[in-house]
C-alpha cells in the first residue's frame, strides 16, 4: 500500500491561524521539512489549503477545501474532507485511513518548520480587540515579555482549548514549559466575560465534528446555557451544571478538542464567579454589553387623565382604559415601541428600568 | 493470529489480538453497553456508551476503539465511565422525543432498551427537540430524523457494506443530521436494499407500513425475503435469481429443484404469487419470477442429480393414488427416502390437471413429459388406467402406508334450470376430453361461466375449436377476478369479451337446444359463510347469444364415500400433519383444499411426504442442497440502471396466429433479457446477511436468564 | 423449539409480570417470564412510579394519608361498584411494597401529587437528581435483574398463544411462539397473565368499548398491548367482564404537536364545546380523566380550548400558570413555530385566526354563540366566574388576535379490565369459581377503576400493577406447593 503525505494547511484553532502564516512567510523551511518527513517512508505528498487561499512553488499536489475544523490533523478526518465529507476523526488503536488506496498520514507547517530549524522556536498568535499579530518566540520566554498583559481584565492561554488566566498570572507563564498553547487572547476591563464565553461557545460549537455526543450536544448545550445567562433565563443551579457535566466531557470525550473545549467557560466561570453571579442573578452586566437595559413603559397614575390618546397609538393595543379612568399598560403585551409616550400630550408616559407601585383594576383619575 | 490474556471485571478472558475489548468482552457474555457499534461496520466510538475503566490508565478508555492487549485488566462497571455513559444518554434524550409511547419502534428500540439499561439521570439540561417532519419521498422507507440520534450507523452501512453512499452528514444550518447524498433520491443511487432500515437503532428510517408482512409467527428470514415466503413451497427466489444474473443457469435450476421437481412446468404455468409480494411492486413493477424460473430451467444441465440425496431401500412400500402434482411429488421424494412406491392414475397418462387440465398452448406436453421422465427415472412406478375404488381397501394389499392425491377432476354444476342440456358442458370434462384427442364440438356463440384461470383455459381452447364469439361472465369485478392478470389480458387481446358482476339467472334454450344466458348486473358483492351476498341492480337482466355453454365455477374430488376416506363438503377431511380419518392414509393437493394450484399441491405433497417418513419410522427430512454455495455479495455498489430497468415482458405470439392452434404462445425469455430483468432484483436477502440487533436482556440471558 | 417445563410461567414481563415473577421465585417457585418485546418493563417503561400509602416518605413530608383514608375515599369515588377486598389488600401491601422495591436497589425521589387536587400517593423513581420521564425503567431493570437472579428464565421476543388445562380443569401448560414464528409448550402447574390490556388494538376496542379508534378515541397506545392476554384468559374459561378505556384525555387528535403547543392549550383558560359553549371549570382540567369524561359527554366527542395572543405572549415570557410533574418545564417559547409547523401541514385539530368569529368558522362552531361565550367570559374575568366559577388566578381574558385553539377528544393510555378476580388475583370464571392454577393481574384484571381512573391517588395504575403482580405471585407460589 502506497504512502500519502498531507499538509494540513487548515489550522485547527480559530485563535491561532498559524498554518497559513507560517507556509506563506518561511515556505522554504516548511517544504524541506515536508519533503524529510516524507522521504522517510517514501510518501507522495498533497497540500491541502483553505478555498481562498494562493500558494506557489509547493513540492505537491495541491488541494481545497472551505471546511475548517480542529479535527484536521487526524489523518481520517482529512481523508474524509478529501472525498468531499466532513471531517470525521478516528482514533483507534492500527487504524489505517484511505485515501484512493494509499494509506494518509497527516503533517501541518507548524510541524514540518520544526523539522528543519528544530522545535525551540515557537510562534504564537496574540489576539487584542480585533486586531492579531503573529509573533516568533522561543520556548521558555515569558507571555509577559511577547504582550502587554499585565493590565488585562484576563488573558485565554490557547484557542476554545485553552484556559483564562488573570493578566499578571499570565504574564509569568514561559512559552511551552509547563504547557503548550498557540494563541493569547487579551480582553480588558470593558470586555464582558460572560459574553466572551458567549462568543467562544458559539465558535466550538460550529467546530465541532459532531461525531461524539458528549462534544456535539455538549457544545450545543453549552451554548444555549451561556447565551442564556445574558438573557435572564439561566439559574444559579446552571453553574453547578456545567461545572458537573465539563468534568464528565473531559474524561470522556472522544478526541482532544472534545475534551478541553469546556475549559475556556469553566476556568473563566471560577476567576470571575462574581459577574457570571451578576448576570444571571442581577440580571445585569456592568460592562453594558448584557441586558441592554429594557425600557419599561408606564402611565403615571398621578398625571393621567383618561382622555384615551395613547390607547388609539398603541400598534399592540396592549394599553386599557375608559374615559375619567386610570389608563394602564399590559407589559406583557407591550414591545416598547415607544409610540405612546409620543401620543400623549400631558406627558404622563414614562419610562424606568422599575416599574412603580400601579393600579390593577379600573379607578377613577385622581382617586390613587 | 496471537492469544492475548487478560482480565474483565475479574473474569480472566483469553482473546486474540486482533480482537477489541468491547468484542472480548460480548463474546464472554460480559454486557458492555454500546450503540454506535454494530457488528457488521468498522468501529466509530461516538456514542460514548462503551467507555471501560483501565487499570493504570487514567480517565476511561473507548472499548470499541481499543484493542486487547496483554495483562490488561478492565473494569467496566467503573463508577466514572457509568456516569459518562449517563451523561450520554441524557444528552441523546434531549434532541430525541421524549415520549416513547406511540413510537412505533417500541419494543425493539436500542435508545429505549439502553436508557433503561444505563439510567439516563434527568439533568436540568435544555430540551433540543427537532421539528416533527416526516419524509416520504423513498417509496419504500420513511424518513423521520427527528428521532435519529446520529450514530452513523446507516451512513457507514450504505458506503461501507453497500458501497452505494446514498446518505452522508451535513450540518443543516449549524446543526449536524443525516441527508440524503445529493438532491434527490435517484441522484442520490439509493438502491432500496434495507440495510439502513436493518442497521437503524431508533426507527429514524424505518420500512414503510406494507412493505413486508407484520406476522410474529412468520421468521426474520421469511419476513425479509418476501418472494420466498409468497412462494407455497417457499423457493429460494433471490438466489436463484443471482445465479441467473451471474450466467449460472444450472445451478439457478438446480435451486429450484431443491423445493420443486417441476422447474420449467412451473415456469410456464405457476400463479407466481411470489411476484404479487415482491418488494419492487412498490416501485416500478415486480421481477417476472416465472419467466426467469422457466429460462433456467431450459438451461438445466442436470448437475444437480450428482448432489441429489438417494437413501437405501427401507423395505416399506407406500402407494399412491393420483399421479398429478402432488402425487408425482410424493412418489418421488418417498422414493428417495427409500421407500418402494407405485403410482396408481385414473387416466391414459401421468400428469393431472397438469396434462388434462391446462391445455397444450399453455404448458407444451413435452416439457412435462420429460419432467416426468425424470421422476420415474429413480425408480418410481406409475401404473395408468388404473381406477382405485377405495384407498381404504388398497392399503390393505400390503402396503405400509397410501397417499391421496386425486384433485378435484368433477366439475361444479350450478343448480341452472336446462343445466344438462347437450350443449352444456362441465370445465374438467370439456378441457380433458380436449387433452384426451376428443374434444367436444363448440357452437359459434360460447359462453363460459367463471372468472379463474380454468375459466379462460375452457374460453381459448373453445376458440380454438372453431368458435366465433366467446364471451367469459362471472360474479366478480374487474381486478377480482381469481385469473392471473396476463392471461386475462392475452383472453381480450384473442376477442373474448368478460363481462363482470353478473349472477345467473337461467340457460334458454328452444325444444331441447341452448340458445342463451339470461344474468342480471350485481354490486357489493362479498363472499360470507353460506356463499356470495350481492345486490342485484335493478333491470339490468340481459340475455347472452349461446349455442354452447360452459361451466367453469369450479370443482370437486370425483370420489364418493365409499372411497373410504371422511369427506368434508366433498373434499377429503385431513387434520394436522395431513392425515386422513384412516390411520396410515395421507391426503394433499386440491382433494384437500379445493382448486388451487400447482406449487401449493407440491409444496402440500413435501409436508405430507415428511409426515409419512416418520410414520414410516424415517426422520422426515427431504431437504437438499442441489445448488453450489453462492457468495451474495454484499457490496452492490452504485447502480444508476436499477431504477431505470422496467419489467420485461416475454416474447409471445401475436394473438391471430395464436388463437386458431393449440401450439405454446408464451415464448418466455431469451438469455439477453433474462439477464437483464435479473439485474432487476433488489436483494432483500443481502438484508438478512446483517447480524440482528441485539439488546442487553439478550446477553444477561444468555449470562443468567435465557440457557 | 424444543419444550420446556417449569412450576409457574408468566405471560409478559411488564411491571406486574416481572413482580409475580419475583414474588414467587423469593416465595420458592421455578419461574419462566415470556415476554413478546425485547425489553421488559411495558408500559412501565414510560411511567414514572408507582402509588404507596403509609410509606417512610409520606412521614418525612407530613402527609396524612392513612390506608382507611384512601380506602374510604377510593370506595367514594367508584360509589362501592367495585371488589372492595382487592382494594383493602392492594392498598395495605402497596406501603410495603415500596420498601420491597427498595430492598432490590429501586430508590425513590419522594411521594407527589399529581395535580393539586390530588393526594401525594405518588412514589417517583429516583433518576438521578432530577424529576424525569422514564423514571419507572430503573424499576423495571431492577425487577428484571432480582428475577434473574433467583433464577427465573426470561424469554425475550416470546409471545403467549394458549392457556393449557387439563381434564380436571386445572392449568398444566401454556403455548408460546418464539421470535422464528416456531409454537412451542411450557408445561406448568399454574400461569399468570399480565399482558397489559389491549391499548393498540382497534378491533377490540371497538367491539368491547363500541369507540372508533381516531375517530371518538385517540390512544396514545403503547405498541404490543394487543389484548392477548384477555382473549387467552376468555378461552381458557375465564369470566368476560367489560372492558374499559383508562380515560386520559388527549391533545390534538393523534397528530404529532410540539411539547409547547400542547402544553399552552392544556392551561385553564377557555374550554368550549362544538355549539361554542363552556362546558367545565377549567382548573379541573389537570386532571385528564374527568377532561376525558367531558369530552365523552359533547358533541362528536371533541371540546376545543382557546387563548389569544395576549395569553401566549405571557406564558412565552414567564412561563405557564400550571405545570406538572410529567411536564415539569414551564418554557413554552417555540410555542409560534409549533404552531406555524402544524398549520403548513394542514392540521385539522389545531386553528389559528385573527378574530374569534373566524375562528369559530374554522372549528365549525356558530360564530355568535362563540363571539357571546367569549364576551361573557371577558367579563367574568374583571370580576368572578359566575358559571362555573373558576379562580380568578386563571381568569385570563381572550382580547387580542391572533386566536388558537386545540381540539381535544377522549383518549387513554390502554385498556383496563376484562377478566374477573378474586381478592388472591384468582381468575375465576362466571360463577365466582376460581380456575385452578390461572391467575391474572396488572391492567388485564384491573375492573377496580369502574367507569374512571381514579386520579385522585395518583400511581394508581402501576401500583396496582405492581401489588396485584406481588400478590398473583404469592399465591401461584402457594397453589404449586399442594
């Protein structure tokens, strides 16, 4: 059976697209490390890059896909996307993928750079706002000396695989030491975690492959958990919840993205308890990102005169009231559209996060 | 392949390497839950259920990814690997219904039969339920995914087993299901083989109502295999088939013989009730069973006699009474047995209704002769002319046991006024005087009474004496009638006209010589206890010109009481295992049960011939394997055509040149179109290949329960 | 298939044949269970526990419910048309039986009520650490797991075809069909039948109850309840009491509708009948027998409930007013595209419309009489209900369009009752005589509910189930020995 060698161009992590950076900028490394893998058991090799991507000068066959995901080192998943599947990993003791009959075994850049110029260099993709920079570090160097962490609200050391950690924490931390990781992530004081979770949440679910179901449901529940706890839907009881449930994904899920992609919500869950706290208790975010604070509208029993304006303006006609009487507006059916503030020519429409003490049955103005 | 020892909940388990853990362990009866495994595809590892603790491995490790190796030592009721499997569990639950009463997989479900196994635990997890669409557009399955648990069962089973990849997975907008490959199901090549269906733990895909029998009496086998089973005698239809697929014409032949000594008779003249159960009926159209049948049958070579078994004489000697199917069939399997047998028949000739009831054009004489050849070929002694007047009585000249085959050779004469007129003749005696080379004279205006096939043999060959109206009238309608859809097309195709719905009302006739049928119309018409119940269409009363009419509603043994035997309404009485009131006396075929045709009377006379083995102190057992070993293979691959190919009907001759001679008008198949309505087969066999699914109560019964 | 041969068979392994099963193995019998599925457990599978009175539970919550108290109330309810011996023996061992449960690894997560109405006789399975449907399956795994291991011999896939009697009339033998359609004979000294009635059986519902299945009833029927145990008991001389359906009311008539949409239409707002009428206090309609009941006694069996989009919008923003334990999750959000869903399909039981008039159109109810009824409710929401008077708290007025409405029928979850038995679960046959050696009990011989399922002591079904398969074990145990 012959040999298939590919290069894995499709990074597997969101946070750190170093696969591309480092093929485009040290292309000359990459390929001769390619071609000493390869020599070594005699394989062809075939590149695989992402849809729109452009490279020259490559010793191989190149191929495309627009599927992304972390399961692309894995040589079945690969054989999968090149049969035009999804990705689909197998980890399974001897297990041989095929692809058009020749058995494929799986490099990325990252790897076959290390080949040629030896694995003490590093590179690390850090994250701040929206900009990314790619940076080349040499192992055991600190995050401190590569970002300016020290002021960060939190740092996310790695990807959706990876953990939150606070600023000066971080930037003792040395490149590679104790654990490996390809991303830094910095957010600062008007960053919400609670919704960083949100949006990280969001991203390991669509990578996930789907094939186990402790990853595909548990990233769906997940999401809808965290996404949750911005809306005011989620209980305290949550927290419990997906701390149990991450502890039992971790042990069994099926292949490593599956098993640390709970880590960035339950080690931000532990360093900033107090605001997921706020956010499902309080039902509100101080960084403003959460609970966009919903108006509620009211008719101040005080003011209103019953003349009846506002209950013609209402689209939802969600306001009750006959003349002489208190007018009252049903919150229930109210969608803050704000029309009959506009309405009413006393100006006894208002708005609060809170509502006051109102009437409940039909009194008479000025009897309240 | 290396042994490998190792230890499984404390039993110490001696397995091959190649083996996984998971596998180890079910073939010690050791129950590890798993869903996304099947037997028959490559491991997957995604449902999380068959997660093992290792001792010295820390976590827990996928028993079906994992191979044995030495010195293991697993624990699989390990307190964290139960809690991830009910962690799995409660996650499948929250996308999958949660209602199981109205499931029509209740009872045989994976889903339900493993959470009771494992426990799901009711966390406070969101409810993720999909909407309850259903998808019909597989004529053959019904799709309702909003039950699948995405195992990947059904996708691995249609690329791997099949070959054919009909269904992949797709994330329909961010959320993962299975879908059909492609737009739309031609596109796709689905190749309706049912081993999704087979594979299917949780009736996602499940086979649409109708599509195979709902009888618990009936085995997974016969149920899958619908020809098989519509067969009386029960052919190996789908084998039979690939052999005539593969070119392999004997060994096709030789199949058929496994369960019938009349291949090509058959293939001309079988009711082929296989074909009204196969599955492509819900498609295009059903495989012309018979005409393949008849094709491989002229292309016998014989080969199968070298496998054909032949025990030593027994010193018993056994008579039988009626050389027609069923007593050819008894007397030549009773000779294999061993048993010294002589026929006794009626008539000039061997044969039955075979020869004095179908006529030539249908079955030619001398495909029947040589099939008969065949019979007495091993020994077995007919003696013609030979009119036996009371079993009872043979039994006693010396012979171990006797058996009844006589058919029903007397026709039904309907209590008509004039019904004894000259011109009035019965079906059995009109067509036997034919097949005898004395057929009666026919009027210009025939009118035949009865719906059968008998009815329309008396109607042709009345055609071909001369006739020049021939007009069938019967109780039933249309698509009731009890004839076989082609012949009744071949009888309007040759100018006699049927007239439906109609009861009879009188013969006319003038000093002596019929002239008419006077029926009336009917409507509703059903067949209860005391006979058919109808109401008569006010003034549609109309008479029909006849000089000749003929009887053809049906018939009766031509044996009285002093035959010795107990009748019941004319037919002899048998109870369980075809024994008769005499002990020692066997009965099978239509003097049992009344017309009905010629693969039930051999299918009748095996079972009869078993029970009078054992009578006889034999094990019963006549079953053979004539055929070679056939490898099925499983893997059908993509086939554009299946669909595309539509029923091939035979070459027959055109309806003037056929209806003025008695000459065969079926021609039947050439090898090029047998060929290709072969290929036509869906294989529903390949289904029963797939290893049965099994539930956690199969294999603690076989640990504590069910020995 | 060759046959076998054993003291005691047992026809069906749901939870009151699996609790004879091993009531007489621990009383010492040789048992075989044969089981037409290919899991044990019946319908049981599906429920959540079983009744018990005077349990440790019911102490540790205070609850007053005594075994005279129950007694009493239950002989109320069926005005003493029933066997009230059975029920004093099936009550007073139901206390115990919960402990005889716990001691094969069952654990319970209390004693509830069903409705508010109802006493907490309800002993939930313990899941795991919450409330979930499904609960009774551990029961039945731990059942299956105690019978085998005392020995008894589970037959999966085997159907019961025929009680066997000797010359004497006495029980020698049942005939079974295994899953290759092969017959085969289980001799035996005494048989207990506990197929579960006959819920899936159309024919038989129609001709013992005189009900068209989807037409007057729609069951939400648990496939396998063919009804073979009762045709066996019938043939083998077995009294011929009538048959009833267990009434549980239905949502939809038999169409697949979302958890959302029915759960919205099941809140106590506005129940009409086809003249548009109202026809109950809707509080009561938590309780689905006497829903059931109502909608026996209107116009083609059919009562519509009706909201507006007001009620809609505030149970989607803060939940139901009522929940239950068997629809324990008050978020009803995807409430529009269920029904959006079930519109597109061209739903005959589900309506939508702006106003009440073409509502009414839609349902074929007169739309004066329905635009009146709705009028008078409006009002009697400002104030108190004086037709039927309701709790204010539920007093929701229909005032703005959109308008849905939910039709619903009779229906249930199976067949109840059929053969007759004595207080020791004998079958007897149309003199009172018991039959030597035939037994039957769970739904089969349960005539205990006369015309209604009393839903007042809720767990009654698989309590009885379960006591009454105990006690049929005990004395098929009893019986073999002399």
């Amino acid at each position: 059976m012959e040999n298939l060698l590919v290069v894995s161009c499709v990074s597997d992590d969101v946070k750190a697209p170093l696969s591309m950076y480092i093929l485009r900028n040290y292309k000359a490394d990459v390929i001769a490390g390619v071609e000493k893998y390869a020599k070594e058991f005699g394989a062809e090799i075939l590149y695989l890059l992402p849809e729109q991507e452009e490279v020259d000068g490559l010793n191989g066959e190149i191929r495309y896909t627009k599927m992304s995901s972390p399961t692309l080192n894995n040589p079945y998943a690969v054989a999968q996307v090149l049969s035009g599947n999804l990705p689909r990993p197998m980890i399974q003791d001897d297990y041989v993928a095929i692809y058009d009959e020749k058995a494929v075994s799986v490099i990325t850049p990252e790897a076959a750079y290390g080949m040629t110029k030896g694995f003490d260099e590093k590179f690390v993709a850090i994250n701040s706002g929206e900009k990314t920079e790619i940076k080349k570090t040499t192992v055991g160097q600190s995050v401190g000396e590569i970002a300016s962490v020290d002021s960060a609200k939190a740092v996310l050391l790695g990807g959706l695989k990876g953990r939150f950690v606070t600023g000066p924490e971080a930037s003792k931390i040395k490149i590679d030491e104790t654990e490996n990781f390809s991303s830094i992530t910095i957010y600062n004081e008007e960053d919400c975690i609670v919704d960083a979770c949100v949006q990280l949440m969001n991203a390991a679910y669509e990578n996930s492959c789907g094939k186990c179901v402790l990853c595909r449901e548990g990233t769906s529940q997940f999401k809808q958990i965290v996404t949750e706890m911005t809306t005011g839907k989620a209980k305290m009881s949550d927290v419990d919840l997906i701390k149990e449930v991450s502890e039992l994904i971790t042990i069994g899920a099926y292949c490593p993205f599956g098993q640390h992609m709970t880590r960035p919500l339950t080690t931000a869950m532990e360093l900033f308890a107090e605001e997921f706290e706020e956010h499902i208790k309080k039902k509100s975010c101080k960084c403003g990102k959460c609970y966009k604070q919903a108006e509620l509208y009211y008719i101040d029993p005080d003011e209103c005169i019953g003349c009846g304006e506002c209950i013609d303006a209402c689209p939802e006609d969600a306001i009750e009231g006959k003349d002489g009487f208190i007018h009252i507006i049903d919150q229930d059916l109210c969608e803050q559209c704000g029309k009959c503030l506009a309405a009413c020519e006393e100006g006894c429409i208002k708005t609060a996060t809170k509502l006051p003490k109102l009437p409940k049955k039909k009194t008479k103005c000025g009897k309240w | 392949m290396g042994k490998v020892n190792l230890i499984i909940d404390g039993k110490a388990i001696l397995a091959d390497e190649s083996k996984t853990v998971l596998e180890a362990a079910l073939d010690n009866g050791i129950y590890i839950p798993h869903l996304c495994h099947h037997d028959d595809l490559h491991p997957n590892g995604g449902c999380r259920l068959c997660v093992v603790k290792q001792d010295g491995v820390d976590g827990v490790i996928t028993s079906c990814s994992t191979k044995v190796k030495e010195g293991m030592v697993i624990t699989t009721k390990d307190e964290t690997a139960e809690k991830v499997r009910k962690l799995s569990v409660d996650l499948m639950f929250k996308t999958h219904p949660s209602e199981c009463v109205g499931c029509p997989k209740y009872g045989k479900c994976q889903l339900a039969s493993i959470s009771q196994y494992v426990g799901d635990s009711g966390r406070d997890l969101r409810q993720q339920k999909l909407p309850l669409i259903e998808n019909e557009e597989n004529p053959l399955m019904l799709h309702e995914m909003y039950r699948c648990i995405l195992c990947g069962r059904c996708v691995r089973a249609c690329s791997e087993l099949r070959g054919v990849g009909a269904l992949k997975f797709e994330k329909v907008d961010g959320r993962m299901k299975v879908v059909i490959n492609g737009k739309s199901l031609e596109e796709a090549g689905c190749q309706f083989c049912g081993a999704c269906v087979e594979v299917c733990p949780t009736g996602s895909i499940r086979d649409k109502v109708g599509v195979f029998k709902d009888d618990p009496g009936l085995s997974r086998e016969m149920t899958l295999v619908p020809c098989s089973e519509g067969c009386p005698a029960h052919i190996n239809v789908p084998k039979y088939i690939r052999f005539i697929k593969e070119g392999n014409y004997p060994a096709a032949a030789a199949t058929v013989r496994e369960k019938a000594p009349f291949p090509e008779s058959l293939g001309y003249i079988c009711v082929h009730s296989c074909e009204l159960q196969c599955k492509r009926n819900h498609l295009d159209g059903p495989l012309s069973i018979r005409n393949l049948k008849r094709f491989a049958a002229s292309q016998d070579d014989g080969s199968w006699k070298s496998k054909a078994f032949m025990k030593e004489a027994t010193g018993k000697k056994v008579a039988v009474i009626g050389a027609g199917p069923a007593g050819l069939t008894a007397g030549y399997y009773l000779k294999k047995l061993g048993h010294e047998v002589t026929i006794f028949e009626k008539l000039p000739q061997a044969g039955g209704q075979m020869r004095y009831g179908i006529p030539s054009y249908r079955l030619p004489r001398e495909v029947l002769d040589r099939e008969i050849a065949e019979i007495e070929s091993i020994g077995v002694e007919i003696k013609c002319n030979q009119d036996v007047k009371s079993a009872a009585e043979l039994k006693s000249q010396g012979y171990d046991a006797v058996f009844v085959s006589v058919g029903t050779h007397a026709g039904n004469r309907l209590p008509l006024e004039g019904n004894d007129l000259p011109g009035v003749y019965l079906n059995a005696d009109f067509l036997r005087a034919i097949n005898l080379g004395q057929p009666r004279e026919v009027g210009e205006n025939v009118v035949v009474l009865g719906g059968g096939n008998v009815a329309i043999d008396c109607a042709e060959s009345a055609l071909r004496l001369g006739a020049k109206h021939v007009t069938m009238t019967c109780l039933e309608a249309p698509d009731k009638m009890t004839a076989s859809e082609e012949e009744v097309t071949w009888a309007k195709e040759d100018g006699i006209v049927v007239e439906n719905s109609r009861t009879f009302d009188a013969i006319e006739s003038e000093n002596g010589k019929v002239t008419g049928l006077t029926v009336t119309g009917i409507e509703g018409l059903k067949f209860g206890p005391k006979g058919p119940e109808f109401t008569r269409i006010p003034d549609s009363t109309v008479t029909f010109k006849a000089d000749t009419i003929i009887f053809a509603v049906g018939q009766h043994p031509d044996i009285t009481e002093e035959f010795g035997l107990e009748l019941n309404r004319g037919r002899i009485l048998t109870n369980d295992g075809h024994k008769t009131s005499v002990e020692g006396i066997y009965a099978a075929g239509d003097a049992v049960t009344g017309t009905r045709s010629v693969i039930a009377a051999i299918a009748e006379a095996r079972e009869a011939v078993s029970e009078i083995d054992k009578f006889l102190g034999g094990d019963g057992n006549i079953e053979e394997n004539l055929a070679p070993e056939q490898f099925a293979n499983p893997c059908i691959g993509k086939n554009e055509e299946l669909t595309k190919l539509h029923r091939n009907e035979p070459a027959v001759t055109e309806a003037d040149s056929r209806k003025c001679n008695f000459e065969p008008m079926d021609l039947g198949f050439d090898c090029s179109k047998a060929g290709c309505e072969a290929s036509r087969c869906l294989q529903c066999d390949l289904r029963v290949q797939i290893s049965p699914q099994k539930f956690w109560s199969d294999f603690l019964a076989e640990e504590g329960g069910q020995q | 298939m060759e046959n076998l041969k054993t003291q005691i068979v047992v026809i069906a392994g749901g939870p009151a044949g699996m609790s004879a099963a091993v009531q007489a193995a621990e009383d010492g019998a040789d048992v075989i269970v044969i089981e037409k599925a290919n899991i044990t457990g019946g319908a049981a599978n599906m429920g959540m526990g079983p009744l018990g009175i005077g349990t440790k539970y019911q102490q540790e919550q205070m609850i007053d419910i005594t075994v005279e108290k129950a007694f009493n109330m239950f002989m109320d309810y069926t005005h003493y048309n029933v066997d009230a011996r059975l029920i004093k023996r099936y009550f007073e061992q139901s206390g115990e039986t919960i402990e005889w449960l716990e001691d094969m690894g069952v654990e319970f997560e209390g004693a509830f009520k069903y409705f508010p109405q109802s006493e907490a006789t309800w002993h939930i399975v313990k899941t795991g650490n919450k409330i979930g449907p499904r609960a009774a399956g551990h029961m039945n795994k731990a059942l299956l797991n105690k019978a085998q291991e005392l020995g008894v011999k589970v037959l999966l896939e085997t159907a019961g075809k025929k009680i066997l009697k000797d010359d004497e009339g006495k029980v020698c033998g049942v005939v079974a069909v295994n899953k290759d359609g092969e017959e085969f004979t289980i001799e035996c000294k005494a048989a207990i039948i506990a197929t579960g009635g006959a819920g899936n059986n159309p024919e038989l519902i129609k001709e013992e109850i005189g009900l068209e299945f989807g037409k007057d009833v729609f069951n939400f029927a648990i496939p396998g309840l063919m009804g073979d145990g009762l045709k066996m008991a019938w043939e083998a001389g077995a009294d011929h009491l009538p048959v009833r359906i267990e009434q549980a009311c239905d949502v939809g008539g038999g169409e697949e509708a979302s958890a959302s949409v029915k759960n919205v239409l099941r809140q106590p707002n506005l129940l009409v009948n086809k003249f548009g009428k109202r026809i109950m206090n809707e509080e009561f309609m938590q309780n689905t027998t006497y829903l059931s009941n109502v909608a026996m006694h209107q116009k083609d069996k059919t009562i519509y409930s009706i909201v507006d989009s007001s009620i809609v919008k505030s149970y989607i923003k803060n939940g139901v007013d009522v929940t239950s334990l068997v629809t324990p999750d008050p978020d009803v959000s995807d409430f529009n595209e269920g029904m959006e869903e079930l519109l597109s399909k061209g739903s005959k039981n589900f309506f939508k419309a702006d106003t009440i008039e073409e509502l009414a159109e839609q349902i074929g109810i007169d739309p004066e009489v329905l635009a009146e009824t709705v009028d008078d409710y409006n009002d009697y929401c400002e104030g108190r209900d004086e037709e039927f008077f309701k709790n204010y708290r539920f007093l929701r007025k229909l005032k703005k369009g959109p308008f849905y409405a939910g039709a619903f029928h009779p229906g249930g979850y199976g067949t109840v009752g059929g053969i007759r038995i004595n207080e020791n679960c004998e079958c007897c046959d149309k003199d009172f005589m018991p039959i030597p050696g035939l037994y039957a009990c769970g739904a089969d011989s349960c005539n205990i509910y006369d015309d209604s399922y009393m839903f007042l002591l809720p767990g009654n079904s698989m309590g009885y189930a379960v006591n009454t398969g105990r006690i049929a074990g005990m004395e098929a145990a009893e019986y073999i020995e002399d």
